[in-house]
C-alpha cells in the first residue's frame, strides 16, 4: 500500500511540474525568468509547485486586473505643459530621449518643481517630513513599504494624528508585508482621531518573507498636494540616524510645487487599489500649470501591473544615452542582461561607470547574485565600491550633468519587475552636481573592488554566487 501512495505522489508531483512548465511556456515570458522558473520547479519539486501558486504569473494577471481598474479609475490629467518647459525639457536631445519614454509609457509628463531638496539620512529627512505634515492645512497622504511600531514610526504617527484631529484629511496605506509588525492598537488612536490606514495587497501566509511578490514598495509623502517626497527611506529606527549611530546610509527627495500632482497620482491609484474607490476634489489634484519658472521633474511609477517596465527603460536609456559618467548607488545590484549590457557598453565607450552598493545586505543570496556580476564589469573598467560604515539603503543614478535620479528602485530585477515602485528624475545641472558629491563623500566610505577580486574567491563562494544568479530573474 505504501508503494502505491509513494508512487501515486511522485506522478501527481511530475504532472503538476509538467502541467505548470507549459502554462509558463505559454507565458512567453522572458528566457531568464522562464528559465529560473523551470529551475526551481524541476529541483524544488514540492516547494516550486507551492511557490508558483503562490506567486507565480496567474497571481500577477489577476494583479495587473486590478490596476488596470485603478488606474482607470484615477484619470490622469492632461494639461498642455508650457512652452517653455518643454524648450527647456527638448533642448537636450539626451533628455529628450528620457522624456519621451515617460510621457509615453506612463502618461506621465516632465513637469515643474518650484523647489527640489536633496535629504540626506534619517534625521535629516524625517525632520522635512514631519515639519511638512505640521503644515498641512487640507490632506496629508502617507505611504510606505516598511512601517514598524517603534520610536520613528511613533512620532509619525503621532504627527498624523495631531493634524487629523485639527481637521486634517489623513490617509495612511502600508504595505502589508513590508509592515507586517503593525497591529490595529497601533493604528487605533490614528482611526480614532479620524485618519484612515489600510494594508496594501494583504496575504494570509509569509508576511515577514521579502520574497513574496507584488509588494508595494514605494515611499510617499504628499501634503495639500503641494508639497511631496520620495526616495529610499523607510519608517523605522533603523533608517533613522536621530536614534541610531549606525542608522542606515539614505537619500530621499523633497519637492514643492506642480510636480507634485503626479506623485499624488501613484497615492491615489494605489489607494483605488486598495479601497476600491478615491476621494474626489481638485485639491488633491490642482491643476495650476506647470509653473513659470523651477527645476525640471518627472515622477515615474511601474510595477507589476505593466510589462513596460518604465524606470528600467529610462534608466536604460539614460546609461546609453551617457556622454561622460554614469554613477549608480543601489542596496540591491542584481542587474538583467539589458542593463548589464548598457553598464559594458559604456564603459567600453569611455564613460566613467562608478557603482557603489553595501558591503554587507540583509539577503546573502541577493547579494551573492550581486557579487556574481562583479568580474565582467571590472573587466570592462566599470568601477564598483563596497561601502563599510554601515547599510547603504540610496537608490540614486547621475548621468553626466543633466540627468539625476532618486526614488525607491533599486538595481535589480525585482525592483524593474515584481514591486511597485516611484522614482523622480529631475533634469539639470543643479541636482545633478548635488547627486555627485554626495557619491564622493560616500565613496570615501567605501573600499573599491579589485580587477583580481574573483581569482581571490574560494571555491565554495564561486558556487554560491553562480547558484544565486541563476535564481537572480527571481530575486
């Protein structure tokens, strides 16, 4: 009897792995992820069939359903951008090229920013946020990826309930795996005061893993529709260095003015996601024109819920597009082959191609996939830093002296693929010269990588690092 249901087991084993193979096939989904998937499938037989059902491509249809329906549901507005800033914008055949895509993949046009501020770690940034929230007069919308219960995520509460309380709209939406600590008597005092707090894309089993796809991964403070953030800084102790020494190495971004609309759009969107509908009213929405004068600015979002792939496409772009630096500072660096290829191509061309990740991650297998890439782009005169002080968290690009970069993405394939995520590119010297010397002082913190790293390497580390890449398209 027992060999009947060993037997039994094993077939009905080999004809879900069967049966799921084809319905990837099918898929027509790229070789490296379709690849990975069959990997993990063939050799994880249980476990793979449980985490395709799981997370797998049927998930991801019913997801992009959705946000096709929220996105529908949040018109964007079509104002005609004045004729200066589009001069301005189309000067450049480079930035051209950028604009472009995000006003043609993501409806999203370069607009106005009547201030854009560079912050820089935890204090510094949350600092910005809390005296922006202490001024919001109408609406203040709040989203993030990581949300804990500890002093960091205290005191943003408690300044949200402070405005709510004085007649303020509040709206909170975290993600629920990313804030998997937050309970209902931490958010109780919030509702009661009359703010509103949801949990995006909620799952019922692996909240805590980071593996679990569709997260929404974005960081988003926008106050009366005037005044916003985004960038790499989550709500916990830890990426705050008011309280910790050893706080996370972050930046982030605070923009005033039109610009601003656009990253109240990603907010409300991803707010329909969640609820099912959104406030109405063109104070979250005004529609002043893109302004007279300010720096250049486009919000870009991606996620799941398109194949586009928007941020990756601009950053492509843009590194091809490189006359003379491209440099790039990521917590993650697990690059596909498209970006790999732009990094080779122009390094090759003679572009100074800088890289600067963490030494240390808290995903070894992530950051072994990373460490798989190393060898090729050194070889190519890419030059990679490893920063030592403590967790680099940034996720920021500079190209040249026109193009700069800071939002939530990192470089890798589930950032470009399986999250939600925002990034503004801002377009002009200005932020561009900031970015750089930011990258300076950090990389004084940091130990370059050798051309010899990998001969150094002991066997066991280059199996590993050649397992993780193999997984990298699921990373």
């Amino acid at each position: 009897m027992q060999h009947w249901i060993l037997t039994a087991t094993v077939v009905l084993g080999v004809a879900n792995v069967v049966v799921l193979s084809v319905v990837l096939l099918l898929q027509k989904r790229s070789p490296a992820a379709t690849l990975a998937w069959l990997f993990a499938l063939a050799f994880l037989p249980g476990l793979g069939v449980i985490i395709f059902l799981f997370v797998g491509p049927r998930r991801l249809e019913r997801s992009r359903l959705k946000r096709l329906r929220a996105r529908q549901a949040v018109a964007r507005p079509a104002y005609e951008i004045e004729e200066r800033v589009m001069k301005e914008a189309m000067s450049r055949e480079l930035s051209r090229q950028i604009v472009q895509i995000g006003h043609r993949t993501n409806q999203s046009p370069v607009s106005v920013a009547e201030e854009v501020t560079l912050l820089e770690d935890g204090e510094e940034t949350f600092g910005a946020i809390l005296a922006a929230i202490a001024a919001a007069k109408n609406h203040v919308h709040v989203e993030y990826y990581i949300y804990e219960p500890d002093r960091t995520g205290t005191a943003l509460r408690d300044a949200l309930i402070e405005r709510a309380k004085a007649g303020v709209e509040v709206r909170l939406l975290v993600d629920a795996v990313g804030s998997a600590n937050l309970d209902r008597r931490f958010l109780a005092p919030l509702r009661e005061a009359g703010g509103e707090a949801f949990f995006f894309n909620k799952v019922r089993r692996l909240r805590k893993s980071r593996f679990v796809n569709f997260r929404n991964h974005r960081k988003i403070v926008v106050c009366d529709g005037r005044v916003g953030f985004t960038g790499g800084l989550n709500v916990h102790d830890e990426d705050n260095t008011a309280y910790r020494v050893d706080g996370w190495r972050d930046t982030h971004l605070r923009m005033k003015g039109p610009c601003v609309t656009w990253l109240q759009l990603v907010f409300l969107e991803d707010w329909h996601y969640t609820r099912g509908s959104v406030p109405q009213g063109q104070r979250y929405l005004p529609l002043d024109g893109p302004g007279a004068a300010g720096e250049l600015v486009q919000i870009l979002d991606s996620g799941p819920d398109s194949d586009v792939e928007t941020i990756k496409t601009a950053y492509f772009a843009a590194i091809n597009a490189a006359k003379r630096k491209v440099w790039i500072t990521t917590a993650y660096f697990v690059p596909d082959e498209s970006i790999l290829l732009a990094l080779k191509a122009a390094a090759h061309r003679g572009v100074d191609v800088r890289i600067l990740v963490p030494s240390v991650s808290d995903s070894a297998i992530v950051m072994a996939a990373g460490r798989s890439y190393y060898d090729e782009l050194l070889h190519t005169g890419v030059r990679i830093y490893e920063y030592q002080r403590r967790m680099l968290h940034a996720k920021t690009m500079v190209v040249d002296d026109w193009f700069a970069a800071v939002g939530t993405a990192n470089m890798d394939n589930r950032s470009f693929r399986l999250n939600f995520e925002v990034t503004a590119l801002v377009y002009g010297a200005r932020l561009s010269e900031e970015l750089s010397a930011m990258f300076k002082r950090d990389r004084k913190n940091a130990v370059e990588i050798s051309k010899s790293h990998g001969t150094k390497l002991p066997v066991s580390e280059k199996l590993l690092q050649g397992v993780a890449r193999l997984l990298s398209p699921l990373l």
